[in-house]
C-alpha cells in the first residue's frame, strides 16, 4: 500500500526505487553501516479517531509495520506502529496511551538501510536464561520490580514464521502433564498443540498454574493476555507459586492496555518459547487466552478501516490466529535429528458458553485436539470442571500401551452410559439387573469421577493416573 496515490512529487522515488535511493543517500553521506540509520523522517499528526492515529509526510519510506514515535504536547513519546495507509495518510495504532496527542504533533520514523529494515520490523525480544522466574511485558521490559533483566545475545523475532513445515521433527514421547484427567483423557506427545476451551470463571487459570508447576518440561512460558491487573497477582502467587515461577516466564499486557501490546504479549511470548525450544529443551506455552488475543487483533482491524465478518471479527483476524497457532509445536530438527518441543495449551474464552462462535471453531480446527471445561461440573463442585467425553487429543491411542488405551475405552464407556442413564437411574425409572452394562456403569462411574478430581496442590504422573484408573474400574470386581 506504501506511495499509494503517489504522483505529485518525489518522482526521483520512483523512478530510481526506495532501496536505491537510501543507498545513494547513505553514499554521499559516507556511511558505510547499515545499521546506522539513514536519517530520520518527519510526520505530522493530522487527526484522532478511536483508537488510531492519521499521520501526513511519512509516504514512499514507510510501510504497514514500521514503528514511528509521536511527540505528545506533554514531551511525552509514544510509540505507535503503521497498520494501514489511506492514500498519502499513514493509519498508526500507539502501545501506550493517546494523551496528550493532538493534530499537528511530531512524529518520526529512523529510516534504515534495506537490511537493518527487515531485521528491525516487527519487534525482537533478546531473551535468555535469566528470563526464567521473571514477569515481563511485551517489550521485554521487566514488571516484577526484582530489577532489570540481562540481555541475552539472540535476536528472537516477535513475529517470525513458523519452521519449515518439511523440516519440522515429529511429535515427542509422551509429556506428563502431572493432571490425572488429562493425563488419560487427553494423553499428549511433546510438541502437541491443545484448545482448552471454557467460559469464564470455570477453572482455566488454575488448570492452567496446576500444568505450570505440574508438567514434567524444562521450561513453561505463559502469556496472560488481556487478564484484568488483579488476577495476574493472583495467578503469579497463587496458582503459579515459587515452584512453578521458577521454571517459568511470564509475558504479561493486561486488559487497560493497548490492543498492540495484547497482540504482542502473544508474540512476545511465542518469541520466548521459540528461544528455549531452538536450544534442543523440551517447553511448555501456555496462553490465557487466545480469545482477548483476537479480541485485540479486532480492534486493530476495525480500527484501520476492515469490514467487520463473522460477529464483529474482520477477516484479517482468522488469517493471523493460524500464523501464531502454527509456531508452536517441534522444532527443526539439527544434524543429529533431534530436535526441541513446544508444547502448547491456548485457552479460548467460549463466550456465552456458545461452543459455535467464530474464535472457538477457528481454534479447533487447527489444533491438535481440545480439552472441554463445564460451568455445570464446576457447579457440581467437581474440579478441574474438564468433560472428558467431549475433549480429545489427536495423537491418542498411538501413544499409549494396548492395555492403557482398554482402561481408557472401558471408563469412557462407563461414563458415557452414566451420563445417559442418570437421570432414569435417579428417579428411580431403571430398575437394577435389566442391562448389565448400565449396572457397571451405575457401581463404576462415581470411582471414575473421584479419580478425575484433584486439588490445585495435588500432582498426578501419568504412572499414578493409570493406576488410580486401573483402581476406580476394579471396584466392580471387588464388589461384584
Ligand atoms: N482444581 C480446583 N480445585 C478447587 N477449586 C477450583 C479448582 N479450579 C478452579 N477452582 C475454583 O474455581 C474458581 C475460578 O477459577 P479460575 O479463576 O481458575 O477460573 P477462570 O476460568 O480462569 O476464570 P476467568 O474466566 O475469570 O479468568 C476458583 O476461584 C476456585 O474457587
Ligand atoms: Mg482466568
């Protein structure tokens, strides 16, 4: 979209080409490096409106993406990125806040060399070993107060690509999610990519601090985007605890902030993972949630002039979610044939407990599988509130032994048959002796639910959770 309605000046941009040109400036100024920026480029402020900023002089050197800073009336800067162009004027969104930004204020733009250009778009983060048991923002920026973080000497793009599919390791073994109803309902391989889908209030921070803590990973990453400023306390010390921060890193925008820093909080957290996977570990992400991610990603869009589509979400929504989607899972896999996993558990927020709208359908189709929580099993004091009948993991029964893979039929049958019959069973309309399946069922499925149950403290490996399945489906022979 740069230079459109381009015509009435700077023709030398067009006929010589923009890269061209900054290397004949950089030339005859006599720099040599292209990391030195070329020159700075000045724009102003011509209008205000939501959540965007229209800016006039930035054309034929700026495109969708740069980073420009505006100087508000109260000296302060605010960086704003470019997420659209309409004609000669320059759509930004800012990170921070629009006080103190009025029409007619400065804004300027560092221009580049073609190369630093590209290693520059986007955002980096320079992460490293130290980052583990820290909170930070989006920026990389420290927000625990235990003072400022090290950089690291790797350049982790904010918004890379996924690996090369082709060259991408396969799943890993089996992952011990230290969760006993996941553990044998959902079984997952190192590298998978789980939906955990629920409405509010259910239980998906908790489940998610108990996978933190319980998880058998090398290192947990969790992005809280969108949360409101008390719960991501609440989460850090209660849920997460000192066991769990210490193998963690926390990326964290709240809700007051700007819909750019909730789309980086994702990123930036993606940027993280991809850190410590690249160097051969087995990671866990986890990412609460999903849903404000696209709520951010919505804003963003309707702010720069897209059509809302499907329930206010303009397209451009549904075309970035897979492109963040995609980047966790394995690695590439080095000479040897080995390779790091990333592990992934992205909460999606079912608005109305509607399981059909637009974000919970997108999600699931491009995971590899999904974990259901109920506010009705919630209700019934039964928690993690996860309906094991209506979540899956695709790569279950392949990584399982034959015998587990019978345990797991069997309980899902009993409680399948349980949730269909309960209600006739409880008013008394079947009568005990007619089907000997429902009889099971009916001594069977209150063991399956005990085992199911599990305290936010409580870790199960995955040896214990077959066995305390292996125990709730014998109750019929010792009884029987
Ligand atoms: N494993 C558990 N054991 C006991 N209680 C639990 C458990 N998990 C969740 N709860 C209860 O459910 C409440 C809500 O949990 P949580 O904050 O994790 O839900 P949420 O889905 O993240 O909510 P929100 O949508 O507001 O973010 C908790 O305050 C707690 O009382
Ligand atoms: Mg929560």
């Amino acid at each position: 979209m740069k230079g459109e309605g381009a015509g009435q000046s700077d023709a030398a941009a067009q006929a010589v080409g923009v890269p061209d040109m900054l290397d004949a400036i950089r030339h005859a100024v006599g720099q040599k490096h292209d990391e030195v920026p070329i020159g700075v480029l000045e724009g102003r402020v011509t209008g205000l409106s939501g959540l965007s900023i229209s800016l006039s002089g930035l054309r034929d050197f700026t495109g969708v993406g740069d980073r420009v800073r505006v100087l508000g009336l109260d000296g302060r800067e605010t960086e704003a990125e470019i997420v659209a162009f309409q004609g000669d004027i320059a759509i930004a969104m800012p990170f921070g806040s629009l006080e103190g930004i009025g029409s007619g204020c400065r804004a300027t733009f560092q221009m580049f060399g073609p190369e630093e250009r590209r290693r520059r778009a986007g955002g980096a983060l320079l992460v490293n070993e130290s980052w583990k048991g820290r909170v930070v923002d989006p920026m990389g920026r420290p927000m625990d107060g235990k003072g400022p973080l090290a950089p690291g000497g790797v350049v982790q793009k904010l918004h890379a690509p996924p690996p090369e599919a082709a060259l991408r390791a396969r799943l890993g073994p089996r992952i011990d999610l230290g969760v006993r109803a996941l553990n044998l309902f959902a079984t997952c391989r190192e590298g998978q990519r789980l939906g955990l889908f629920a409405g509010s209030g259910v239980g998906k921070s908790t489940l998610m601090g108990m996978l933190a803590r319980n998880t058998a990973c090398d290192v947990a990453v969790i992005a809280l985007v969108g949360e409101r400023g008390r719960e991501v306390r609440e989460f850090v010390e209660d849920d997460l605890g000192p066991e769990g921060l210490a193998k963690s890193v926390v990326v964290v925008a709240t809700s007051d902030t700007s819909p750019l820093m909730r789309r980086e909080a994702a990123y930036a957290a993606m940027a993280a993972a991809e850190y410590f996977r690249d160097q051969g570990k087995s990671v866990l992400m986890l990412m609460d949630s999903v849903t404000r991610f696209c709520q951010a990603l919505r804003e963003i869009g309707l702010s720069s002039g897209e059509p809302p589509a499907t329930r206010g979400y303009p397209p451009s929504v549904f075309a970035e979610l897979p492109r963040l989607l995609e980047r966790a899972g394995p690695g590439l896999m080095d000479a040897e044939g080995k390779a790091g996993q990333m592990t992934a558990m992205f909460s999606v927020l079912v608005e109305g407990d509607d399981h059909n709208e637009p974000v919970t359908d997108a999600v699931r189709g491009i995971l590899d599988g999904h974990v259901v929580m109920e506010r009705r099993i919630a209700e019934s004091g039964r928690y993690p509130a996860i309906n094991v009948l209506r979540s899956l993991s695709r790569t279950v029964p392949g990584c399982n032994a034959p015998e587990e893979n019978a345990l797991v039929l069997e309980a899902r049958r009993d409680l399948s048959t349980w949730e269909e019959m309960q209600d006739m069973v409880r008013l008394g309309a079947y009568r005990p002796g007619n089907d000997p399946q429902v009889d099971r069922a009916i001594r069977v499925a209150p063991a399956i639910e005990g085992v199911l149950k599990q305290q936010r403290g409580e870790k199960a490996t995955l040896a214990e959770s077959f066995d305390a399945l292996r125990g709730a489906l014998s109750v019929d022979e010792v009884s029987g």
